[in-house]
C-alpha cells in the first residue's frame, strides 16, 4: 500500500546501530551525531582496516565492533543495551537472524537513503533498474539543470544526501538512482519514478528473482495516488507492474514495434523512423538517434525515459533537446578509452550481469575481442551464449577471453551454443586475471577491431568494485599508448 513516512527519523537520546560503514552509513553516521542519536557502529573490517574512512565522521561516533564476530556482538547487545534503530548497509541481507531478533525486541530497520526519503523536503525523482540507473538518474540531473533548476543527485551514486538535508530547499529538486538494495527497506519512495527494466541480477543476496522484482517493485508500489510511475514497454516484468501501481502510469518504449502504443498507453516516449519521440497532445522530437553521444539501443531507452520524467518535473523540451546533446557518457559505460593503431579499447566495467554485456555486444558493428568473466553472483550465461553464437554468424566476435572465478560457466554456456550451430568455431582463452586478458585480447585484435572489457559479472574476485576494474583497464590501455609512441 501506498504511503508517505514523513518525518519519521532517530530522535535526540535514541540509540541507533549501525551496520556496515559503507560511505552511505558514514554520511548518515554523521548527520545522526549532529542531532545527538547515541550511535554504535558495526563492521566486518577492523579499526586499522577502516581509519581513514572512521576518521571522517564528525561528530565522532563510538563503534560496537569492527572486525571478526562483529554480527555475533550485534546481536548480543539487541538484547542490552539494545536500540530503537538499526540501519543496515545497502548490500547486506536483511534476512540474517540478527535483524530478525531487532524486529522482535521492537527496533525499526531502516537505511541511510530510506531515511533520506523520509525527510526529504524536495520533490523527488527516482531511477531503479537492472541496468542504465546511472546513466538515466544522470541525464534526468543534467536535463533539470538545462533549465535553470536546482537540483541534487544522489542515493547509489556519488555523495550520500542525508548530510546535506540542510541544504535543500522545498523548491529544488532531488534525482536518486536507487539500488534494489536500497528500495527493500524503503517507506517512502519518490513521487516521479521509473524502472528501467528488471533482469536476474544480485541473487545472491536477494535468494530468489521473486524477492528481487519485489524489491525493485517498491519503486512504485510505495507511491500514492498522485505519483507518477514510468515503465518499460519492451521488459515483460515492468509491463506486469503496471497493471497493480497505485499512482499514474505511463510507458516507454525503444523497441519500434508499432504497435507498442495500442498495446501500453499511455506511451510517452518512444523510438521510431531512427528518431527520439515525445507523445504529449501530438509527437514532438527529441533528436535523431544519429545524433546520440551514446552507444546502444539500450541507451536509447535510458534517453527516453530520461526525457519523460524530465518534462514531468516541468523542463522545458528544448532543455531536453540540450540536455541530451550535451550529454557526457558516464564512465565505466561503454567508455571509448582509445584508439590505437586501429584498434579500439572499450571499457564497459559496468557490465556486472549478463544483461548489461549483452547490450554491449550489441552496440558494435565491428569485429569485437570480448573480456569476460568474474565474481559469481549466480546468475545464468545462457543468453549470452546465444548472443555470441549470433555475433559471430555475422563476424562480430572473433574471440572471448575469459577470467575469473565464473570462466568455467561462461566457457560452458558458449560451448553449448556454439556447438549447437554446427560449423561455428569459437576461439575461447584464458587467463588468470585481467592484466593477462588483456595482454591475450591485444595478441588477437587486428586494426579495425574492438577490444572491450564486457564482463558480464561483478568484480569482488579481484577488485574492490567495478570501478576500480575499470580504472585498471585505462591504466592498460594507456601503458599500450606510451609504449606506441
């Protein structure tokens, strides 16, 4: 059911625990000191581990445990001197015993952006979905400031915006891009919201994909009445969704099926004749696709999407047309480092799904040297062995090289299809991390190919996230540069 949580927040002499120091429960450790919350932290690593990052919380907050036994010692002190809040880090599971204890002895359990949303005085505009968050939240963001607007973005990207509540006005307005780790222990949500689309992605902490649409679903299944949901056309679960929202609806779509718009009115925004539209009382365009800084028809959708809640927030369409045009590719995303002696290095460090690689084996045209592989988050590789079985019927893909702790899986699922067509042969190799794919991908790649870093997985086997994955690879590719010169 719908409803605004308004308000609700710790109260000066309340206990709260913290769980995980995280840079969101860092910023809300902070701005829950300034208000006199007695706080007590929780975290897996120790105090030698974490000092840099400990010593940026002011007001200074004491800490429960750091280090081993530290979900043990949480547990313990639900009991005494027990709390009226707990807040729990965004990836954490929120079904492990403890926290089922916490309920029990009455502490609410929140989170530093549920919270956020609680107390936001701004209208807010919310961007979830497996994959184009950023890049959407981030268009919306720049599309606002096109207008002359004030605006704040944050939740799963750059800083957190709990400590900066004092600074927002009633009249600004707040873009979020929202993890589903985030939406699970949400009350209130955004009062403009979108799900870009829903594919199998972090199931290794959410259980099942049931638990995971659930998560995501709260997006706008929290809206009220005079919300406003944006949903894809094109994604079956997002189409489902908006058959049960309680707010407004309307769709998206980037497929160019004409009959998209009998089927999902209203649709708001759609592709068709290689054009970006708006439908609003008659067609109005955004700009030819031709004309996009960005790659893929996934992004496409993410421009669309974009444009709809930007002129649902009152941006004017030709603050959109700018904003569009104007637009500077997120990094990590599809990221054209270099080209050097013909070939190009791309950089899609973002791909942590299946989902995301294949919109990036679908974004080229050119031969492609693909790097693959990772954390294993327990997701299937079946589809992209059918699109790779694809790619290469039309010379797309001349070889994969895997590494990591999935390479095993991803080899089987392009085994399985290749074989499955007969005569294609798949050059697959390799390597035991990313500085030998990569030297593996460069003795492969000819002028005129692309060699991008799709991997298809999350990077916790070897790195401490993707964007570190994808720093590296720059570094890689700038060492090939110095050494061409």
């Amino acid at each position: 059911m719908a409803q605004r949580c308004a308000g609700a927040q710790p109260q000066p002499g309340e206990r709260a625990a913290l769980l995980g120091l995280g840079v969101s429960n860092r910023s809300l450790a902070s701005y829950l000191a300034r208000r006199h919350v007695r706080i007590l932290a929780y975290d897996q690593k120790s105090l030698a581990e974490m000092r840099e990052n400990w010593d940026e919380i002011s007001p200074p907050v004491e800490y429960g445990c750091l280090g081993d036994g530290y979900l043990q010692r949480f547990g313990e002190d639900i009991v005494e001197p027990g709390f009226d809040w707990v807040f729990v880090t965004p990836g954490m599971r929120k079904d492990i015993p403890q926290l089922h204890r916490a309920r029990e002895m009455g502490c609410r359990v929140s989170s530093e952006l549920a919270l956020f949303m609680n107390l936001c005085p701004a209208r807010m505009i919310g961007v979830t979905g497996s994959s184009g968050k950023t890049t959407t939240a981030s268009l919306v963001a720049d599309m606002l400031q096109q207008d002359h607007k004030t605006v704040h973005l944050g939740g799963n990207i750059g800083r957190p915006l709990t400590d900066r509540l004092p600074e927002i006005a009633p009249d600004d307005l707040v873009v979020l891009e929202i993890s589903s780790f985030q939406l699970e222990l949400a009350d209130s949500v955004p009062q403009l919201g979108v799900i870009l689309n829903i594919t199998p992605d972090h199931l290794d902490v959410h259980g099942s994909m049931e638990a995971y649409v659930q998560a995501k679903s709260r997006m706008i299944m929290r809206q009220a009445p005079g919300d406003f949901a944006l949903l894809n056309a094109d994604c079956a679960l997002t189409r489902e969704l908006g058959e049960r929202a309680p707010a407004e609806v309307g769709y998206f779509s980037a497929s160019g099926e004409t009959n998209v718009a009998d089927l999902y009115t209203p649709l708001l925004g759609e592709y068709r004749d290689e054009s970006l539209w708006l439908r609003e009382r008659g067609f109005h365009l955004i700009c030819r696709r031709s004309d996009l800084p960005l790659r893929g028809m996934h992004n496409v959708g993410n421009v669309l999407a974009a444009s709809v809640l930007a002129r649902r927030a009152g941006v004017s369409l030709e603050a959109v047309r700018r904003g569009c045009l104007a637009f500077a590719p997120v990094p990590h995303r599809l990221e054209e480092v270099d080209e050097i002696a013909g070939v190009l290095f791309v950089n899609d460090s973002i791909a942590t799904s299946p989902e995301r690689a294949r919109a990036a084996l679908r974004s080229y045209r050119r031969p492609m040297i693909v790097l693959m592989g990772g954390y294993d988050k327990g997701l299937d590789f079946a589809a992209i062995g059918q699109d790779v079985s694809a790619a290469l019927q039309d010379g797309r893909i001349r070889s994969v090289v895997l590494m990591g702790d999935t390479a095993d899986a991803i080899e089987a699922a392009l085994r399985r299809c290749a074989s499955a067509e007969g005569e294609q042969r798949l050059d697959v190799v390799r390597a035991g991390d990313l500085d030998g794919a990569f030297a593996l991908a460069r003795e492969r790649a000819r002028p005129g190919d692309v060699v991008i870093m799709s991997p298809a997985c999350a990077s916790f086997d070897a790195f401490a996230n993707y964007r570190d994955r994808g720093t590296h690879f720059r570094h890689l590719v700038e060492e090939v540069r110095v050494s061409e010169r």
